[in-house]
C-alpha cells in the first residue's frame, strides 16, 4: 500500500456500498455448481468503478517462490485511485498448467475469486433471481418505490422496519429499496 491511502480507502467503501449482488447465472457440467460469469462481474462493476474514480488491472504476472526459487505464475489485483495514483496490491499464486485451456479456465476463475473479495461481492442462488421474476412481486415492488417518493419520514421508518424483516424480495431489491428511501429522506431534511 503506498502512502496517503485515505482518500482511496473512501472510494473503496463507497463503492462496495453501491455494489448489489451478482447472479449465479452459469453453471459448471462437471461440478453440477453454478456460478457467477466473470463477465456479468465487470460488467456489473466497471461503472460504479469507474464512477467513483477508481481503476482496476488485473495482470498475469510471475513471482519468485522464496522457497522454491521456482517463478510461478500469479494473478496481480491492482486498485488505482485514478485522481493521486495511490493503489492496493494482491496477489494470488496460481497452479502452473501446461495446457492453455486450462491456463485460462484457472486464471479466468482467480480473477474472479479476486474481484469478488476485494470489492466483498455477493453472489445469489438462483432462488433469488425467481422471486425477482415473479411479476407479483416485481409488479409490489416498483409500487413500493413510487410509494417511497410520496412518503413522510414516519411512513419511511415504517417501511424500513418491514423491509429488514421481509423475505419477500431479492438482495438486489432491498438494496434498491435503501437508496430510495435515503434519497427520499435527504429530500425531506432539505425541506426543514
């Protein structure tokens, strides 16, 4: 970590404060598991990211094993704060695989596992994607954040406290909810 790091430590937490929860939406044939793509990660990450200013690499680097002596290829996770330059390093030490599909079956699969822990990505089953389809529920849902534009702090506080207890709705959806209704809130004290 290089010095000076408060302003980038910021951009992190208000990035992973943005950053909803990511489907498991393929699945693996030989483990019979799902998993989230690497794809629907950056595509789900790259404009918070960039939003906040922040840039993320992720090179294919090798490192000297001080055991072995032997190099071994790693995955380099590099958070750059995009206004000073300041950034956060990890790296993940890979199997070395002669064979180039497996190669980049693996380092796809590292720099997934890297995203997802460095940003504390939340992956969801496939339960949660069926409520979400549910067109009741879809339908409750966005007549809830109509609602929440036209209510009083009281009313506000109110749905907070169902929403919390609720298992009705998606992760993704009580995230959506929450902005709303801070929005909603900040509204209302810039009325006082």
């Amino acid at each position: 970590m290089e010095t000076n790091s408060k302003g980038l430590y910021k951009k992190i937490l208000k990035t992973q404060g943005e950053i909803g929860t990511v489907l498991k939406d393929s699945v693996n044939p030989f483990f019979k598991s799902k998993y989230a793509d690497i794809n629907a990660f950056i595509e789900m990450i790259k404009p918070i990211i960039t939003d906040n200013g922040l840039i993320i690499l992720q090179p294919l680097v090798y490192v000297t094993n001080p055991i072995s002596g032997i190099a071994q290829p790693c995955i380099k996770t590099i958070l750059i704060d995009s206004d000073d330059g300041v950034s956060f390093q990890s790296v993940t030490p890979m199997t070395d695989y002669p064979d180039a599909q497996k190669a980049g079956s693996t380092i796809t699969y590292f720099r997934r596992y890297a995203l997802q822990s460095l940003l504390l990505i939340q992956t969801e089953d496939d339960d949660g994607s069926k409520k979400q389809a549910d067109p009741k529920n879809q339908k409750g849902f966005t007549a809830l954040i109509k609602a929440i534009n036209e209510s009083d702090k009281k009313t506000l506080e109110d749905y907070k406290k169902k929403m919390d207890k609720s298992n009705k709705y998606t992760t993704a959806q009580k995230k959506e909810f929450a902005k709303a209704v801070d929005k909603r809130l900040n509204e209302l004290k810039k009325k006082l």
